[in-house]
C-alpha cells in the first residue's frame, strides 16, 4: 500500500517535528452555541469518513513522535497544532478520542484496513476562548497547522525506517492495535518507498501555518502533480487562505473566494475537496505512470453517501450568535447605529441579496476595486497544467480540474448506482477576476479576516493603518476588537504580511480615495466600534437583504490579463 500524498519533500524534511507540547491555557470550562443541529449529530458529522485515506489507523495509533518523546497522535502535541480535542472515545465514528475531524473508515471500504483520514470539520470548526471558557463555533474556520502535522508525521515515519529498534516496536504496536501481522512488513515498505520517491517540491512555498492553506494550489498539484507523476505539475504553494466558515454555505450563488464554483453543484465541490485532502485516486499505474483502463481511472476511496449526508446536515447548521454570558452584553443602542453604518458602507456587496430560488446572490468584487492580496485569484486563472496523459492537454486548473471531478463523481454514481434523479450536472469553473463578499452574518466568530487571513481584528480591517505582522495559535478572544488577542505562545507563529501571499492591503477606509483597493474615507473610531458592535448582534432577523431577480454576471474578463502581469 503506497501512501498517496499532496505533502512536498520539502515539508517533510523542513517542518519542525512533533515532540512534547505546551499543554498550559487548556481551557477549563466549556460553552455550547445553539447553531440548529443537535450534539448528536454534531459529533457523528465531526467523524464521518469522507474517503481521505491518510494511513492505517492502527498506524497511527502506533507512530511514536520523530524526536521519541510520546506518541505522534498525543493529545498535547495535537492541541499544539491547533486541533480541536473532542469527547472521550466512543464506539462510533471515534474509536480512538482523536479531535474533531479525525475518521476512520469502515474497513470494507478500505481494502480491509480501517484507514485513519480527515473529513470538512478538521478545517472548518472553530474555537474561541475566554478567560478559560472554550466556545466551539461548529462551521467556524479551523486554526490547525495541517502542513506541520503532514510533516510531523511523514518525519515520524522516516525516521521509524531508519532506527531498526524503533521499525521493531512500531511493527509490533501496530500488530497489537490490529494490523494484520502477515501484512505488516510490506505495506509499510512499500509507503516508506511512496513517500521517498515524491520529488523536491518548487519553491518558494509561503508557509500557512495555523488557520490556513493554499487549498486551490493544492488540490491541482496533488491530482495532476503527485497522482499523474507529473512532478513539473507541481506549483509553488504562495497563496495560502483562511478556511472559510461553512454556515448559509448551501444558499450562495458562487463559492470559494474568488467564486469560481457554482454553489448550486455541491456534489461536485465536495468531490474536489476529498480529492484535496487523500481521497485515494488511481489515475495512473503507480509503477509505469501509465493511465490506467477505464472504469478504474476515475474509481476513488470517496464515500458518496457520506458526503451527501454531511451536505444535507450542512444546510441546516446556522450562524453563531453572540454569547453575552460569556463575551459582555451586546450595547444595544450603538449596535442600531452600527446598522445604520453598515447599510451605508457595506451592504452594498455585502448584504443579502435573495433570489427567486432563495439562494443568495454574491457579488464578486474585481482585483483592481477590493486591492486585496491577488495570487489566489491570479494563480487559479493563470497557472497552466499538463494533463495530456487524461487526454485533457494543457490548460489552466480551471479548466482541467471540472474533467477530472466530473468523470469521477460519474464513476461514483456508477458504482453507487445512483437514480438519474439525484444526479447532478457537470461542474464548470470559472476564472474571475475578484474575490467574492459574502454576508456577514456571524462574523465575528471567525478571525482572522480578508481571505489569506492577514488581519488579526475587525477593528484593524476598518482601519488605515494595519499591523504588519502578528502573533498566530493563541485562541484568546479579544471581545472588543473582534478577533484572537496577539499574545505570543511557545508555539506561535508570526504571520509576515510582507511576504508573497500574506499581504494584508486592500479593503481600505481611508481619506486617500486613490489608494488601491478603497472603499470609502476613513471611519473615526466611534463609528469602527459601532458597525463591531452591529456585527455581534446581526442576527438572520436584522441583516440588511433585498431582492433580486437574477444572478448578476461576475466579473471575468481580465483574469488571464491580471495573472500574466504578476
């Protein structure tokens, strides 16, 4: 069994390994927000297998860390890079107590082998705290390091290969956690040669660290890169994004943030998504690299009902409200100003904008209006792959990737012998040249802001002047300011806006009206706390919404022109 992975060489050898973690500020007390889906179902979403296929659980279970200080997968070094420890161990969907997002597929569908992955709520579940109150915000943006943990673990595995004393105990931990014994051997010599063959990735990499990912570059690179071993399809990974937050996700029009997916697709979006994070994929013959037959070119470890079911729960999930018991109560007369202030400035692209359907229209702001950090944008219109082996040629992701989900989510629904009634059309993408704004219901859950995450506070976001580098992993919330405090830990991470990708200009209120990326002039600091203050108490009941007839064009045209004068 070779392990399929999206992780380059260079993060393996470069992340810091996984050794004993800071286990201080562990919350004490624990806050629920009602957000429409009960705890139940809360926690078997949090543990569906999707279909990643990371390695065997009992694997997993058995890796001790790189530097042999306790178990990889201990709880301390695992809320050292940002996951979310969920409740005690149970029989369903979390055998093992590993946090939130953490799976374990069902052995039938895994070769016989229940196979450790990740599902949506790794990424997208959030956490603030408060003077020793933990809120879960379910849907919220994740602030994992994920990079670290691949790394941390493909460490952990090399160097479990060179210590031959180290290879004996892991072999006979795995044996014990049920790792069939006659299997051992070869499957592990056969991931240690998958994961020594992947090339040196290209470069310069900006690193994401917690709370982010350079999803889009990722997923292309994986799927045309390491599963089609074309390794000169493997970019640069320099436009890491904050993970969106997933509420009111089912309404919109145009998802992603540069709205390039068809919100009304979601089987294809979440297709794209497993196929970013392991799903196993079997485009190719991993010996030769020749193109496999069809059907088995396009068959996968995606779990179609699983993923319809999440989407299903997903659409009931809704925005978080302020919890005034434990953040202060919500000034009420200043939050009716703030509205006020926020018709005025911002609901223009960011208020509802219902259609006849009931979704809601997104606008998508061109580059040269919003003036934030482009390379998401530009690196999605412009870069080009080779997918001449899929009879695909070469083109650009937005292009290439819908051939590559379309024939995939076709073979599921062939293998799932799903009714032509609950099939869904082929997926198109789009390349526009803007980021999209979506309403801000329950905003103030889901630090840091703009897209790449590149402002710590709401407060900075509606301000002229912003701080150019900050302090990331600290979960302390900052009630006032809106946002994670900039407290340093022994595992924070400095977010350098000055670096390709991280640049936090753009979205400006400012009295210079020629400045890139303007808005509007700039707001006294009464009037910042007054549209905060609105933020908090926006509520589905109170947001400002109008309808719309039709789904308004976005702005395309100029996205190739934008990427080709990086």
């Amino acid at each position: 069994m070779i392990l399929r992975s999206s992780c380059l060489a260079a993060i393996i050898l470069s992340t810091a390994v996984i050794g004993a973690a800071n286990a201080q500020n562990v919350p004490t007390k624990f806050a629920i927000i009602d957000q429409n889906v009960d705890q139940k179902t809360l926690d078997r979403y949090n543990h569906t297998d999707q279909g990643a296929r990371l390695v065997p659980a009992a694997w997993l279970l058995a890796l001790d860390a790189a530097d042999g200080r306790g178990k990889f997968m201990n709880i301390d070094n695992l809320r050292r890079l940002g996951f979310i420890v969920d409740s005690v161990a149970t029989d369903e969907g979390n055998p093992h107590g590993w946090p939130v997002g953490f799976t374990v597929s069902d052995p039938k569908t895994s070769s016989g082998i229940p196979f450790a992955g990740i599902n949506c709520a790794a990424c997208h579940t959030g956490q603030i705290e408060y003077k020793g109150t933990a809120i879960r915000i379910n849907g919220g943006q994740g602030m994992i390091d994920f990079s670290s943990f691949l790394g941390g673990m493909f460490g952990a595995l090399l160097a479990t290969d060179n210590d031959p004393a180290r290879r004996t105990k892991f072999f006979a931990d795995a044996i014990k956690a049920g790792y069939p014994a006659d299997r051992m051997e070869g499957d592990f010599r056969a991931t240690i040669a998958g994961i020594r063959a992947i090339p040196p990735g290209p470069g310069p990499t900006t690193v994401a660290s917690f709370g982010r990912n350079d999803a889009l570059n990722g997923l292309a690179s994986r799927v045309f890169g390491i599963e089609l071993k074309v390794p000169a399809n493997e970019k640069a990974r320099n436009a890491p994004v904050s993970f969106p937050y997933l509420w009111d996700i089912w309404r919109l029009s145009w998802v992603q943030y540069n709205g390039f997916q068809p919100g009304w697709l979601p089987q294809g979006r979440n297709v794209g998504e497993v196929l970013g994070v392991f799903g196993k994929l079997n485009l190719v013959d991993p010996t030769s690299g020749a193109p496999n037959p069809e059907p088995l070119r396009w068959q996968t470890s995606l779990q179609l009902g699983n993923l319809i079911w999440m989407e299903e729960t997903l659409r009931g999930l809704r925005a978080p409200t302020w919890p005034a018991e434990i953040l202060g109560p919500i000034d009420q007369a200043k939050a009716d100003r703030g509205k006020e202030l926020f018709k005025t400035h911002c609901a223009q692209c960011h208020g509802i904008k219902e259609l006849p359907d009931g979704a809601w229209d997104v606008t998508v702001v061109p580059l040269q209006r919003i003036g934030t950090d482009p390379n998401q944008a530009t690196n999605w219109a412009g870069l080009s792959y080779d997918g001449s082996k899929l009879g695909i040629g070469k083109t650009t992701a937005y292009i290439a990737l819908p051939a590559v989900v379309n024939a995939v989510r076709k073979q599921l629904y062939a293998d799932n012998k799903t009714p032509a009634s609950e099939q869904e059309g082929d997926v198109t993408h789009e390349a526009p040249c803007g980021y999209k704004a979506r309403p801000l219901i329950g905003v103030w859950a889901t630090p840091p802001f703009l897209h790449n995450g590149s402002v710590r506070t709401l407060f900075d976001l509606l301000s002229d002047k912003r701080p150019a580098k900050f302090n990331m992993h600290s979960r302390e919330y900052d009630p006032v300011n809106l946002g994670y405090t900039d407290e340093q830990t022994p595992n924070s991470f400095v977010l350098d806006t000055s670096i390709t990708g991280n640049s936090n200009a753009g979205h400006w209120f400012a009295n210079d009206g020629t400045r890139p990326g303007w808005i509007g002039p700039a707001l006294p600091d009464a009037d910042k706390y007054a549209l905060i203050e609105y933020l908090k108490a926006a509520t589905y009941d109170n947001y400002p919404s109008e309808k719309r007839a039709e789904m308004i064009v976005m702005p395309c045209q100029g996205a190739i022109d934008w990427a080709q004068k990086k």
